[in-house]
C-alpha cells in the first residue's frame, strides 16, 4: 500500500483576494458593495458650475467659499458644494437671488447668454456710485470732491473699489486708445495715486497747460521723461512729450462696456 503525502500548507499564508472593476465593451460596470450598486453622480451641469466659479474668484466678489454661497441662498453646503461641482443647478429663484449678488443678468449665469457683466470685474452692487463727468471737468478738478456744490451728474456708474472714494467716470472719445478702448465706453479713473509709483505701461488722465481739457493716454517712464503714448496702432503720433505744465490727474483704473 503506497503511502499518501499530505501538501503542507504554512499557518502564516493568507489567500488574498483582489477586487478587479470588470470593463466590459470598454465601460466600467458600477461598482458593488454588499450587493448595491454604488450611485455615481454625474456633472450635468459643468458649463453653470464654470461660471458659477468664475464669479466667485473674481475680484470683489461678494460670495467667495462654498460656506458663503450656502448663507447666500439658503440651502445646505451640501447642495451648495454640488453647484460649484455642476451636480446640481439651482432654481430659478436662487438663480435669481444670485444673478443679483453677482449683479449680473441671470440669463448669463443660467444659460451662458445675455448680458454678461459690463466690468472688467464684477463688483458689488453694495457701494458708492461713480458720477461720470466731462473732460473739460477732469482737466480742472482733481477729484469729485472738487466739484461745486449743487452740481447734478447725468449718469453714475456701478460702485468700483479701485476707484477709491473721490474717483470718477469718463466717457471715452476718439479712436487713439483703440483698440482696448472704443469710443462711447466709461472709464474709472482713481485721482488718489502717487506719481512715483506709477510706471511705463500704466494708463492715465492729464490735464493740459491750460486746466481745460484732458486727455487718456498709456504712460511711458524713462530714466529723465515721461511719455504719453496711444494705443491705436494706427494712431500718427507715436508718442508725446510730457510738456511742462501738464499734469498726471488720475489713474485708469476699469472698464465698462455696454453691450
């Protein structure tokens, strides 16, 4: 009678075992655990969640966390973190709600369409509004404080913190600053600025000799010179000296543009 042999099997070797997500017809099936199949939550709403971002990072934003958004609109932070994720769209109310915190139209944040916002960047509806003046004003004033008593603007712009609290609008005319700036588009310009800080590349408001006029021009700063320079390729004059008697008024600080 032959004898058996009996395999031996060490005490310290476990079997594993691995779990493969099986691809079939080169799609992932679900993955199951405990027998349900896990729910994978798909981004239907991507294009809304990149607008909805791109407002909150911007500059002035009055809504700039996940935690803000929630406060803002009244939902849980879980729903508000599947808006920034584009899980999930709000209704039209809060649409609505947050079309004006952005101060934007809400067919642009709802659809991509409409009115996007005029500015360089959104700001808040929440401050002081901006008088547009003329340019004969801004070659004799150097800030809206300046202007006489009883003076009554035709037309404000939207509040812009880099305008400080005695900045001003201007309308833009001619061709020289095309074209970045077209004629018929505002312009924030800050009068509280030092001129050592400013540098060659920095757009600017000066006022003539005389005080009666001003001009918006792009700065250039040498070693000894300042010049003034226009944008418009075009444009014949290249640069212009700045004469004695003229003087730096203000700093460009914005766009708005209507549409």
């Amino acid at each position: 009678m032959h004898s058996i042999k009996l395999l031996k099997v060490e005490d310290n070797i476990l079997p594993k075992i691995e779990l493969v997500q099986l691809k079939i017809r080169g799609k992932l099936l679900p993955v199951v655990e405990n027998g349900k199949k896990s729910k994978v939550q798909s981004a239907k709403y991507l294009e809304f969640a990149s607008r909805l971002k791109s407002l909150m990072e911007q500059d002035g934003s009055p809504i700039k966390t996940v935690n803000q958004l929630k406060d803002a609109i009244e939902v849980t932070y879980e729903m508000a973190r599947r808006y920034t994720l584009g899980i999930a769209k709000p209704r039209e109310e809060k649409m609505q709600t947050l079309a004006e915190k952005f101060n934007v139209d809400i067919s642009y944040l709802d659809h991509g369409t409409g009115i996007e916002p005029n500015v360089s960047a959104p700001f808040p509806v929440a401050g002081r509004l901006v008088p547009v003046i003329s340019w004969v004003q801004a070659g004799s004033w150097t800030t809206v404080e300046a202007v006489p008593a009883g003076t009554e603007f035709e037309e404000w712009l939207p509040p812009n913190p880099k305008c400080g609290k005695h900045g001003y609008g201007l309308e833009v005319s001619g061709e020289s600053m095309l074209p970045d700036f077209r004629p018929g588009d505002k312009i924030y310009v800050n009068p509280d600025f030092q001129v050592s800080d400013l540098k060659t590349g920095d757009l600017v408001i000066v006022s003539s000799e005389s005080g009666k006029a001003a001009t918006f021009k792009k700065l250039i700063v040498e070693t000894d010179n300042m010049y003034l320079q226009p944008l418009n390729p075009e444009w014949s004059e290249k640069a212009i000296a700045l004469e004695d008697g003229c003087k730096l008024v203000g700093k460009v600080v914005g766009l708005y543009r209507d549409v």
